[in-house]
C-alpha cells in the first residue's frame, strides 16, 4: 500500500458510488489534447498540511456524470448541475484520502471546490498524477505538494 | 408525519440525502424534507419551522455546519431537535468535537440507505420491520 494506492481506492470508490459507472485507473498515459474541452475542479486542504487536490475531465463525461447521478437527459443538463456535482465528486475524494492520511487524533480541514476550464501546466515535481479510465474515457487525479507523502510516511500504512 | 431539514450547499449532496431518507421511511405516512444551502438559511427556516430531525453537511458558506450546530444547540426552542452531522471531514477526533458540540451522529460522505438507516431508526425509535426494505 502506499499514497498512490490510497488516492486510486478512495477516487475508484467515490466515483462508482456516486455516478454508477465503473472506473478503472488507466495502464496507459494519455497525452494532453489541446482541443478536448475539459474542466478542472481544485480543493485546498487547509490543514493539517498545505496542498491541493485537482480533477481534471473532459466536460462530456463531467456531463454523463451528472445524467447517471440526477438521472436526467441531456436537455434537463444545466452548467450549474454540472458544477455542483464535480465539486461534491472532490470534495467526497478528497476526504476519504485526507481520512486515511490524518491521524485519528488529528483533525484535518478542506477548502471549497473552485471550477473552471483546465488550462494546461507542466506539473510540478511534488505532484503525483493518476490517469483514469471511465467507459474509456480519461480522465485525472491529482495531488500537489510534499504534504500526502510525509503524512502517508508518518502514518506508516503497510 | 416526519419533517427533516437538510443542510448542504451542494445540490448533489443534498438530493443524495434527499434520496436515502426517502427510501428509508418509504412506509412511514408521510414525510417532508425541507432544503438550505448554508447554516444561516436553515437557521431561518428551523425557527420558522422546527423540524423532526436535521442533517448538516460541515463545509459550507456563509455560515458553516459547526456553527449552525452550536446555534441550534443553544436555542431553547431548538435544541431538542437531533441533529446528524454528515461530512467529507469525519475522523474521530472529528466526531468527538462534533459530539461535544451535541451532534446526534457523525456520518461519513457519501451516505448511502444503509449507512444513515440505523440512526434514523434510533432517532425516530423504529423497528427494522417499521422500514420499507
């Protein structure tokens, strides 16, 4: 077990419960496409460490999301529905991984989720990224700063 | 009739447990959820309204779950009611300061039927057979 372990079970868990569809994580490395249109959702984890978790997807399955989650078609689909489930979606990650990261004695606080139009950057060396594949099409988790992995380290999981 | 006040400023999440209470006392004659994106607006509606059991999310605007806890539990005319705290954040140390506060339960997102049944079958006193499944 180590942090990419935990971050792959509590997103494999998260998003299968919440939008009924499974999801794998991915062998292959998808490159950036410049011309798919994605979204990217932030949450800040405040305490008990500095970082970032960040989803990035292509705003098709941000959509298919939503429908299998609302059980609607894709004239009910509205942008503000959309939003709403992609921050709950990191806002579930994001906690089940910070559970298994904190001490049981330790609290731990996250921000709010921000969306908006994921714009491509080169990521930074303490980042760990995890493609994913849901009904085949990609999408990305990922995790920034040197806190997960000190914290995973402390926690000493096996 | 049993009234319940959910507390989410996600939609999502309160449809979520929306969903869950109703299948849950899917045989109880009747039963109202009402809604609030944050603690200020639920806070307004539960002095309106003072309802049978109320389930708060913590992260929120404006005014967040723990503050809306500590009101509720400060009122005379409210502190009565149940309140289940259901949460992305939920570690025990967590759970323990929620509990001081007077939260009922701590529950950990995302909630599904049988995860909140047995503490809405505590709080309302049913009987597993009271429920629909």
């Amino acid at each position: 077990m180590n942090l990419l372990d935990l971050l792959v079970d509590a997103t494999l868990e998260t998003i299968e419960s919440m939008t009924f569809m499974e999801v794998i994580k991915s062998e292959k490395t998808t490159p950036y496409d410049e011309h798919m249109v994605r979204l990217r959702v932030e949450i800040l984890i405040n305490k008990p460490f500095p970082g970032e978790m960040r989803l990035v997807l292509p705003q098709e399955l941000a959509v298919q999301f939503t429908k299998n989650m609302y059980n609607l078609s894709d004239e009910e689909i509205t942008e503000e529905l959309v939003q709403d489930v992609l921050g709950e979606i990191v806002n579930v990650i994001s906690g089940r991984l910070m559970a298994d990261l904190v001490p049981e004695d330790q609290i731990f606080e996250l921000g709010l989720p921000l969306i908006g139009p994921d714009v491509f950057v080169q990521a930074e060396a303490s980042s760990l990224s995890v493609e994913f594949d849901a009904e085949e099409t990609p999408f990305w988790v990922i995790l920034f700063g040197d806190g997960f992995q000190e914290s995973f380290d402390k926690m000493g999981h096996v | 009739m049993k009234e319940i006040m959910i507390v989410d400023d996600s939609a999502t999440s309160r449809m979520f447990i929306k969903r869950c209470v109703e299948v849950i006392l899917t045989d109880q004659d009747e039963v109202t959820c009402y809604e609030a994106g944050d603690g200020k607006e639920a806070l307004g509606k539960l002095k309106e309204n003072p309802t049978d059991l109320v389930l708060i999310d913590l992260n929120m605007p404006v005014m967040d779950g723990a503050t809306l806890l500590r009101w509720l539990k400060g009122s005379p005319k409210l502190t009565h009611i149940p309140v289940i705290v259901i949460t992305s954040v939920d570690n025990p140390a967590k759970r323990d300061e929620l509990k001081e506060l007077g939260a009922y339960e701590v529950l950990s997102k995302p909630i599904a039927p049988a995860k909140l049944m047995p503490v809405v079958n505590q709080v309302f006193n049913l009987q597993p057979d009271d429920f629909g499944f």
